[in-house]
C-alpha cells in the first residue's frame, strides 16, 4: 500500500506550531479567538493523524523520511527527519485527539483569564513537541522535543505564576526530571558511539542490536540510563514527587500532562526503544520491579489525599506503573494498550474534576458533596471514568488492566498480587471520590448556586466517556487485533478466567467498601482512620518522601549553594574590586604627578633612572646566587 498520508505525517506537529506562532505574533489583537485557533490547528493535526492511522491499518513496513542533515559532529551526519509505524501512528491520534478535547474545554474553563491567548499558545507548543517526540525518527531529535516538552510543562505547570505555589511547583517538575533527562542523554551518547557509523535512527539501532554489534553490558546499561529518564518524565518512584505538584497548574493542563503528553512520553519511550530492553533481563527486572512498586505505592497514598486533583495525579503515578511493570514482563501490547485506555479516561477524570472546579471554586472532597443532583453530565461521565479506573468489567480499563495482571502472572506471581492489591486500593479511592464528591449533601456553603458546565466543556466530557467505554475492546481475550497490528505478528493469547475473576472481584470489594465507608456511612471513615494511627498518618503526608527529599538533597545542596554565593561574594568579588581599587588608586597617583612642573617630572625620571640601575646592577647578584 502506498504510503501517501505518511508522506504528510509532517502537518500533524506543523498545525499547532503555526497555531502558536500566530498566537506569539498577534495573541495580543485576537485574544478572543484564541481558543478557535487552537482548535482549528489541532483539528487539522487530529484528521491528518487519523489519516496516517487508517492507511498504516493496511501497511506493511514503515515509512521514514530523513533527507536533512541537520547537524554535524566529527564528520558525521545526523539527519533529521520522521518515521511512520504502527506504534507512532496510534500515539498521533492520541496526543491530538486529547489535545483537540482539551483546547475545546478550555474554551470555557479558561474564559475571562487575562493572559487567554498565552495560554492557547503554550497548549500549542505543548502538542507540538509531543507530536515531534512521537514522530522523530533518531534518538537525538526525539532528545531535542524531549527536552521542549519539559520546558512547555513548566510555562505550564506555572501559568498562574502569581501563585507561589504554581511557582514552586513549576521549579520542581523542571529540576526533578532533568535528573531523569540526565540519564537518557548519557544513553543516547553511549550510543551513538557504539553505533555502527554512529547513527542514531531507531532503524539503525534496532539492526545493530538484532546483529550483535553492540555488547550486551552496554545495551543493558543504556537500557537503565533510558528507562532514569523515563522515570523523570512518567513519575516513577523515586522521581514522582512533581507529578501530584504539578496539579497547581490549570485542570486543563493535569488532563493534557496526564493524559496523553508528558507523563505519556516516557512510556512510548521504552516501548520505542524496546529492541534494547529486550536484550537484557537485568533492565526489564529492573523496570518491572520499579512499576510494580510505584503503582502499589502510589495507589496507597492516593488513598488518604483530600484534594480532588491530587488523588487523581496519584492514580496516574500508579497506573503508569502498570504500564511500566508491563514493559519490564515484557508485555508491549499491554502497556501500549492501557496508555490508550488510560488517556481517554484520566483525561475525562480530570476534566470532569475541572467541571466541578469552575461550578463551585472548591476542589478539596471535604468541603464538597451533594454535587450529583445539580451537575449530572459531570457526574455521570466521572462516574464512568472512575468505573474505567477501576478495571470494571465492561469498561475500557478492565481489559486493559485484565491485559496486564495476565502478563504478569504468567512472568511472577509477586507481579500479579501486587498489581491486585493495586487495583483494589485503586476502586476503592475513586469510590471514596465519587461519593464524596457527588453523592450525600455539601459538607460547607458554596459561593454560589451549584450548575452544570457550559456545552463547550460538557461535549467533551461525553465524547471521552464512550471512548472510555468502547475503547477497551480493540484488545480482548476475545479480539487480538491491536496486538496482531502492533506486533505484526498474531499476539499472543491472555484469556485467563482466573485474573478476569479476580481483577473484577478487587475492584467490586474496593468500591464496595467504599461506599459502605462514603455512601452509606455505615462505617464511619475517621474511626478507621483513627484506629490505623500512625499508618494513616503515614499515607496521608506521603510516606514523608518530600520531606526527606527536603532533609537530604534540597537544604544540603542549598547550603552548599550559600556557601558559595558567600565565597562569590566576598573572595572572588573582593578580588576584583582590590584590583580594580589597585588600578584606580595607581590612575589617581598618576593623575596627580601630571601637575605641569618641570621639577616634579625631573625628580620622577631621576627616581626611575635610581631603580633601573639598582636593577641592572644586582641583575648580576641575584644570577650568580
């Protein structure tokens, strides 16, 4: 089949670039139509990404174009380019498709802001250095958009930058992810040294690897380095604590970051570099271990949270570590397959959150309630998303959950038990959630009358919930077909009746008890909670990971910082003013020995004629001793 729409794969990222240019050029003269041209460039980006994704159903090998020599090191050429397969034509749809939801949402959310147009604008460049990183074809050019998209979570995550929070939260995702991006770019350095003519294409790569040309303790140490950065970007433990912060940002944005973009990109970013995992069992226990403790953890915490974003930036951490676990058992698919369920349904999470946000100006659960009579499309389709989250049986995040626990258990049955205890922790906080939120009676006056969102923020919350409902069945254990598309190759078989049972039985007795604790109240949630004492507490502030961040890296490396600010200050400053004292001192003298006297220039010439024979004179003194 002739690859005619992936000749055009380069419009998908060009819609929103021009998007944001216009809107830096001339933001200021349209600001009210802002949010129409960010509408429109990502439409355009959603229809041609769709495009791409029904010619590449019916194609075989990937398309790649990589005709520019964009950079030269040491004589050799690094292209720059894109590359059409399967896996990137289904992260196009994606990331635009959201992207497209999320520009039409904020039309509403965002109305009345006075800086409107920036932030239509940085939403645009956003989508474009995802959809660059999705569609490069070399390691370093997905490194540069790599790179862009954590420059756009900052302009971001710190929009409302008035507030300290939103400042500190900003700074935060910035520092704790370049670590991460510090071991990819190792990694790709590694690489492009052991490559064979130093070409870094993933093509190039992946025959390198399959042929042997690169040694195994290299390929298992750059697969660790890759899978540092990431850690940085998906919020894995230990380099999770931006994430939840990040929630200081406008709700919009949580749904973009923790949808389909930023949190999304080191997901893709091991399954693209998958030829190298593969290599080495050392780098895929590491990634299972590391994805099966964070969605274990992070499903605990969210558990005790109060603020109705945060409990939903932990269920992110969470299931990003099934994906990542997914990966390390070496199930591609599965991971694949719950980063498209998951961004249909944490992006409907986030913007129903958002909903309920901009109805009643409150956003911590105990001072919400009763919200399910005045605001039914956002409960309903939250209600949805929280039963997808949940992994119930028919919804799109019990297939690809039931996806992953098969795998796992078919690798270790330590994998499996802890993603069920995951999964369990997990229905139960989005039950404690919804029933907070929307059922009972409000629990503290609200500043106005309670009522449904505008149609432009209401539409897409319905077209994300069908999606959360439909898209689970593209990948059953009935229906194989995105492992057979995605692979190439019939995929392998995961009916497992013992996981399917289970699976939905967790999620039954999580939001069971949940209501019994939040809906009917027969258990009352504050005894459980006094009673497990410090364990409660425990969960509550986090594991106190913050703080011992703060203990052991932040004051030290400040302190030290001090420190040298002090040395700058008064030796390496002092320095420089006693020479430039010196030289101004010396100028002065100077200036005052020019008075127009004969006799003061004769008795200057007659001193310097005395030192310059003392000189010559013991020249020979000081040569013999």
């Amino acid at each position: 089949m002739e690859a005619t729409y992936a000749q055009l794969a380069w419009i998908v990222p060009l819609a929103p670039l021009i998007a944001f240019l216009v809107l830096l050029a001339i933001g200021r003269q349209v600001n009210r139509h802002s949010a129409a041209v960010g509408v429109a460039a990502t439409l355009v980006s959603f229809i041609f990404a769709v495009l791409v994704f029904v010619e590449r159903l019916g194609a075989g090998t990937a398309y790649a174009w990589q005709d520019w020599d964009w950079l030269t090191f040491g004589g050799t050429p690094i292209g720059f380019g894109y590359e059409v397969n399967n896996l990137n034509a289904l992260m196009l749809v994606i990331v635009s498709g959201v992207s497209l939801l999320v520009n039409l949402y904020s039309a509403g959310y965002m109305k009345g802001d006075p800086r409107y147009h920036v932030f239509f604008g940085y939403v645009a460049l956003f989508t474009f250095s995802m959809l660059g990183l999705v569609l490069s074809s070399n390691l370093l050019e997905l490194y540069v958009f790599w790179e862009l998209v954590g420059v756009c979570s900052f302009l971001l995550i710190g929009f409302w930058y008035h507030k300290p929070e939103a400042k500190a939260a900003a700074k935060k995702a910035f520092i704790v992810t370049r670590i991460g991006d510090a071991g990819l770019l190792i990694a790709i350095l590694i690489l492009f040294w052991q490559a064979p003519y130093h070409d870094l294409s993933f093509t190039n790569l992946a025959n390198a690897v399959a042929e042997g040309m690169i040694a195994p303790g290299i390929l298992t140490l750059t697969a660790i380095l890759i899978f540092v950065g990431a850690v940085g970007k998906s919020g894995q433990f230990p380099l999770h604590v931006w994430l939840p912060d990040a929630m200081e940002g406008p709700t919009p944005i949580s749904a973009l970051i923790h949808a389909a973009t930023m949190v999304a990109a080191g997901v893709y970013l091991v399954a693209r570099t998958f030829f190298i995992f593969e290599e080495s069992a050392a780098a895929l226990t590491v990634v299972a271990v590391v994805g099966a403790f964070t969605a274990l953890f992070a499903a605990t915490v969210g558990v005790a949270q109060t603020d109705i974003k945060r409990v939903l930036a932990y269920s992110t951490v969470s299931q990003l570590g099934y994906m990542m676990m997914a990966l390390g058992v070496g199930a591609q698919v599965a991971a694949v397959f719950h980063l498209t369920t998951h961004a249909f349904f944490k992006a409907l999470l986030f913007l129903a959150a958002g909903s309920v946000i901009h109805a009643v100006g409150k956003q911590d659960v105990g001072e919400l309630g009763g919200l399910g009579r005045k605001m039914k499309v956002t409960a309903w389709t939250f209600g949805i998303g929280a039963l997808a989250l949940a992994g119930l049986f028919p919804l799109s995040g019990f297939w690809s959950k039931d996806a992953i626990l098969t795998a796992a258990l078919h690798k270790h049955a330590g994998y499996f038990m802890v993603g069920l205890v995951a999964a369990f922790f997990t229905a139960f906080y989005m039950a404690r959630l919804f029933f907070l939120v929307f059922a009972g009676k409000p629990r503290s006056a609200y500043g106005h009358e309670p009522h449904e969102s505008p149609a432009v923020m209401t539409v897409p919350l319905v077209i994300l919930a069908a999606l959360a409902v439909v898209s689970g069945f593209i990948y059953t254990p009935f229906n194989s077909w995105l492992g057979d598309w995605l692979t190439g190759a019939p995929a392998a078989e995961h009916a497992n009746w013992t996981v399917i049972l289970l699976s939905n039985l967790a999620a039954l007795l999580g939001i069971g008890l949940g209501w019994l604790m939040y809906g009917k109240r027969s258990l009352d949630a504050e005894a459980v909670a006094a009673r497990m004492g410090w364990l409660h507490k425990l969960v509550k502030n986090k594991y106190y990971i913050d703080e011992l961040y703060r203990a052991v890296i932040v004051k030290p490396v400040k302190a030290l910082g001090d420190l040298l600010h002090l040395a700058d200050r008064f030796v390496v400053d002092g320095v420089v003013k006693l020479v430039a004292g010196g030289a101004l001192f010396i100028g002065r003298v100077g200036t005052r020995m020019q008075n127009g006297q004969l006799q003061g220039y004769g008795l200057v010439s007659l001193l310097g004629l005395v030192l310059l024979m003392a000189l010559l004179a013991g020249r020979r003194f000081f040569h013999v001793g």
